[in-house]
C-alpha cells in the first residue's frame, strides 16, 4: 500500500525537533532508521500528519561513557553499536542481542534507541533494557525526564514517550568485569519476531558462587518480563543446572503468555521455562571458558 | 494532508541527480518511478522480502523502508550498476553458472546483498553466507541453486582480491 501523505521534516538541531514536536503533537511522529515505523506507514497502521527526521542532528549518534553508564544516542544504528569496542565491554549482553534483530540490511538502517520505543514486546533490546535497569532520557521543548526501564515499557507497542517528546538516548549501567550473557530465543524462521526468548547476565565468583544475576523474557507478555523471585533464586547459590532448574520454574510460575497461532498459552510457558535454563547454562558456560583461560 | 514535494538530490550508480519527488515517496519508488531503474524490484513492499535491497553509503538496504527523503545526498547502488561494458558482474555470472535464477524476480535483491557483503568480508564461510541472505526470499530455486551460485561469487572475488594485493605488492 502507498503510505499517506504527511510533511516532511528535516531539523539540524535537536531544539529544532523538539520545537517541531511541541507544535504538532499527537500527530507528529519521529523517524530514525524508520525499520519499524516505514512498514506501519506502509500498511497504513500508522498515518502520522508530520514525520520528524532527526538523522541530521549531530551528536545523536555518539556512543559514550558518562556518569559509570553507557549512553548510546537516539540516531546509533543496531550495526554501528554492534561494531562498537565500548558497547562489547561495557554492556555485553546489549552486543549479544544486537545480531539477534531482524536481517544485517535492517539492523544497517534500524537504531537502538528506535527499537526499545517501537516497544515490540517480541523484540530483544526491550528485555536486555528491563534486565539490565537501564535509564531513558526523554525530552519535550521545555526540558528532560529519565525514566528507568521497569516505568519506560507500558505496554503492546507503548513506551512512556507522549505527545511531543522524543527519546534522546538511552543509558545502561556498565557490567561487572567477570560479567557473563546469553541471548536465547525460538522463532520460527530466522530473523522473525521470536515466540519466546530470555537474555541473561550472570556473574559469577571464581568459587561457582552466582553473584549478581538478572533475567528478563521477551515475547510472553505485553512488556519485557522479569521476576525477581527468580533472581533471588540465583544470587548466593551456586552456579549449577538444578539451580538454574529452579529458577526457570520460579519465572515462568505467574507467567500467562496470550496463544496465537504460533503457540498456546501453555507451550509459550514452557518454551519460556527451557530458555531460562538454556540462557542460564549458556551464560555460565561462559563463565567456565573464562576460568579456564585464566588457568 | 496535500502531497508535499521535496527537492532531493541523490548519486545512483555514479550519477548525480536534482530530483522534485512527493515526500512519501520511498527510495523503491524514486529509483523506479523518477529514474525509471526499474531493476530494483518491489515484492512485499514492507521489509520482509528483501528484493528491493540496495546499496546505500556502502550499507546494504531494503529500499522499501527507506524514505527518499531521508536519503537526500546520500549514494546508491542499484543491480544496475553490475554489469560494466557489456561484461556481467563476477556475481551475476557466478549465479548463472549455478542456475540461481529462475523466475528471477527476488535476484535483484539477492545480487546486491551478495554484492554488500562480499565488499565487506569476501572470505566468509559457507554458513555465514547462509546466515546472512536469510533475509532474501526466493519461491522458485529452493535456494540450493542461489547458494551455491552466492559461494562461488564469494570464492571469485576473494581470489580476485588476492590476485590484485600480489600484484599491488609486485608494483610496490
């Protein structure tokens, strides 16, 4: 289908945006990498007045360390932050999701920043985000609010972005040295949305004791779901498969994934109960190569 | 909403062009409709078909979820930049040689993923090769026919590209 006619915008600056976003409201829309928002115009299940293109503004798309976080621009692409020495050591489990995301041809286009507000509860960086208790920056013309990941994600295909605002970048906390991820997920041809998927960061003490640990699924909920039952399961405990077992069973227990015709409310659960455990192993495994390495 | 019209200027396959398209045109419809290079080809028209792939700034991409708009200054290469001086490109004859095409409606996407690719990393194994045209959709070959003419392009510009470092060497 031919997307609906709209108005064009090209600011330079970002107060420029901003002050184009405070003048339309509700019926402007941002576009960045467009990999989301292009087909929804396509297919008319978006119909925005006013698209607000903010590739041309400088600086949005700087990947730092400010503050002990990094901070990665609303106009970073899913390719540049996955060739990114920084984004690899400082937030492994953002570069383990990255290859996760769509085809090479679109993750050369999409943006990080543009996929955690698309809020796609089947998405990846929706979940590391949750898991990782990163901050949002989201501004409107007359300043700034941060809001942090378990606030950001309200639901199918929402984030707390309102009318006149943009997301401007996104923070995630530096991971620990000894920080170990896996990235796990079923979907039923490569590069669709997944049924279900799990990213985990464990870290894990040279004695087998899982220090820190944190979860987050994809695609069995409205928002990334995490269970911090589930975690407290880990921490303290070794790492071992019975352990890992026992906080499967304690993330899925609540969970009601919605069935479709992919899958049943019931196989989503358990499908969602193996890629715990399969994310678990996985990241640990890790942890065992690095010790071995060091031996 | 009126149509609004943009100016855009744009570099397709060496070619600098001023062009006044409406603003919802995507780059599929600029290349097709304004610059009647109709050898990019629109299949599913919402990214999931991967037959409008085209080279944009050296990144390969769907040309469907691209805006013209958002490509003003930018340069393209299209599946019409292949073939040179009536001499096919090293991918095209690689893919006829194996019988990649057949209907050839999803080749043009094919032909300029392999092309971004093997630009990038021409040593990549058979299973990355895999991997990475996954996005291509193809309902005629099977694809046993498209990877095998894709390995066999990797394998020509890999030499090719050996070939042309010993002889930079030898003139060094």
């Amino acid at each position: 289908m031919k997307m609906r006619a709209f108005e064009y915008h090209r600011p330079e600056t970002l107060a420029e945006a901003l002050a184009v976003l405070a003048e339309f409201g509700g019926d402007a829309k941002v576009i960045a990498g467009g990999q989301s928002l292009v087909p929804m115009m396509a297919m008319r299940l978006s119909t925005p007045d006013h698209l607000v293109d903010i590739s041309r503004i400088s600086g949005l798309d700087e990947i730092k360390l400010a503050d002990g976080r990094l901070t990665i621009g609303a106009m970073v692409r899913h390719a540049a932050a996955f060739s990114n020495d920084l984004v690899a050591t400082t937030a492994p489990l953002v570069h383990a999701a990255l290859p996760h995301i769509g085809h090479r041809a679109i993750r050369n286009r999409g943006t990080v920043c543009g996929s955690l507000a698309h809020a796609d509860p089947a998405a990846e960086l929706p979940a590391v985000a949750r898991a990782l208790d990163a901050e949002f920056v989201v501004a409107n013309a007359h300043g700034i609010r941060l809001i942090p990941a378990h606030e950001f994600f309200l639901g199918y295909l929402t984030a707390d972005v309102g009318d006149g605002e943009m997301v401007t970048e996104v923070r995630f906390p530096i991971a620990a040295a000894n920080a170990v991820v896996s990235v796990q997920e079923v979907s039923r041809r490569h590069g669709d949305f997944a049924l279900a998927g799990c990213v985990a960061q464990l870290s894990i003490a040279p004695n087998g004791t899982i220090e820190t640990a944190a979860l987050a699924l994809f695609g069995v909920d409205a928002t990334p779901y995490r269970s911090a039952a589930a975690e407290a399961e880990l921490v303290g405990n070794m790492s071992t498969s019975e352990v890992f077992a026992n906080a499967a069973t304690k993330m899925t227990a609540d969970l009601n994934p919605a069935a479709d015709n992919h899958g049943s409310t019931a196989y989503r659960r358990h499908l969602a109960g193996v890629l715990v455990r399969r994310a678990l192993a996985d990241a640990a495994s890790k942890f065992s190569l690095t010790i071995g390495a060091l031996a | 909403m009126t149509a609004q019209m943009l100016s855009l200027s744009l570099t397709v396959n060496g070619l600098e062009h001023v062009l006044n398209v409406e603003s919802r045109r995507t780059l599929a419809e600029v290349l097709r409709e304004d610059l009647q290079l109709t050898g990019t080809h629109l299949g599913c028209e919402h990214g999931v078909c991967g037959a409008c792939t085209v080279i944009i700034d050296g990144a390969a991409a769907r040309s469907c979820l691209v805006l013209g708009a958002q490509c003003d200054g930018s340069h393209v290469e299209t599946v019409e930049s292949l073939a040179a001086d009536g001499e096919l490109h090293p991918i095209q004859r690689a893919m006829i040689d194996h019988h990649g095409f057949q209907c050839a409606f999803c080749s043009p996407g094919f032909l300029m993923s392999i092309k971004a690719l093997a630009d990038d990393d021409p040593d990549m194994s058979k299973e990355q090769i895999r991997e990475e045209l996954s996005g291509n959709l193809c309902r005629c070959t099977g694809y046993a026919s498209i990877l095998a003419g894709a390995e066999a392009a990797f394998d020509v510009i890999s030499k090719r590209n050996k070939l042309n470092s010993i002889e930079e060497t030898k003139n060094a």
